[in-house]
C-alpha cells in the first residue's frame, strides 16, 4: 500500500483550487493535472507498506490531535521537472504535526526542506509566474491517513482513516 498523512481540502476551497489549475491549463493544456478529488496538502509521504502496518500507522494517526487552525495558499511555484503547485505559508501548527509523524516513524528522516503545497499539475513546461494569486484560507479541522492507487488506471487517493481537530476557541 502507498500511504500518506495529508489535510484534505474542503469542497468550497477545492473550487479555488480548481480555478487556479483552470488559469495554468489555459498557459499549458498538455500537462498531467491533479483530479479535483485528489487535491490535498501532504503532511508526509510514507511511501509503500505492507497492510500489516496499518495499525500502527493509525495510532500515529491518533496522536496528531491539536487545535484546528487556518493555512494560507499564497501563490503558485515549481519544483523540478515542471510539477506545478500552490504554495502555502509557513505555519508552526503544520511544521509541528510533520515533525511529530516523522519523530515516530523513527527510521524516517525529518525533511528540512518540507513544503507544505497543493499540487496542480505535472510535466508542466511553462513560467506561470504571471497568474497571480489572491491570498486565500483553508480551515484544518482533520488530518486522513490516505492511500494512493490506481483504479481502472485513475490515480486515487482514498481515506483510511482520520482524526478530527479539537475546534479553536
């Protein structure tokens, strides 16, 4: 099973999302873009592991209770090989909860370099520096435990389970 920690995407923030892919399609339309319903900001990618490991996996799961609060998608970027993806501001609740799953996968390493972002699309060969994005909330209220497959040969991320946010005062 190929496993992740992510923070899903409310459907009335996923029409935003939508909007943006929609101005990048328009600059590129021959890319590999993300299914509306496989938006999500990864918290940590697990990677291949066996059914066995489910159980422990959803105790990590169990353990990231902590206030909701809200991201902030402020702009499109890239990383290498034309992945396309809205980028979120640094928050220290997001940075807290990676680093907690990754302190209890022990045999995993705690990525400096991690860049919580909703991925648009892939094999994008454009500068989308022109579409500028307007600053907008996503309210975290609940971290899944999701897996990625293919179904008929559709890239799927289905939920396993979750664990909702204690509501902020």
């Amino acid at each position: 099973m190929r496993l992740f920690y992510a923070i899903t995407i409310d459907p009335s923030v996923v029409k935003t999302v939508k909007y943006y892919q929609h101005l990048l399609r328009k600059m590129s339309p021959h890319g590999r873009y993300t299914r509306k319903e496989n938006f999500h900001i990864t918290l940590y990618f697990v990677g291949e592991r066996p059914i066995e490991d489910l159980p422990f996996l959803q105790q990590v799961l169990n353990t990231l209770r902590s206030k909701s609060f809200t991201l902030y998608c402020h702009g499109i970027s890239s990383f290498k090989r034309g992945l396309y993806y809205l980028a979120i501001e640094s928050h220290p609740q997001i940075t807290e909860l990676y680093t907690n799953i990754a302190t209890q996968l022990s045999h995993e390493v705690v990525d400096p370099h991690y860049t919580p972002h909703i991925t648009l699309g892939r094999d994008i060969n454009i500068d989308a520096t022109s579409i500028v994005v307007q600053r907008f909330p996503i309210e975290v209220n609940r971290i899944s435990l999701m897996e990625s497959s293919r179904i008929n040969g559709v890239l799927t991320y289905s939920e396993l389970a979750h664990v909702d946010l204690i509501k902020g005062e």
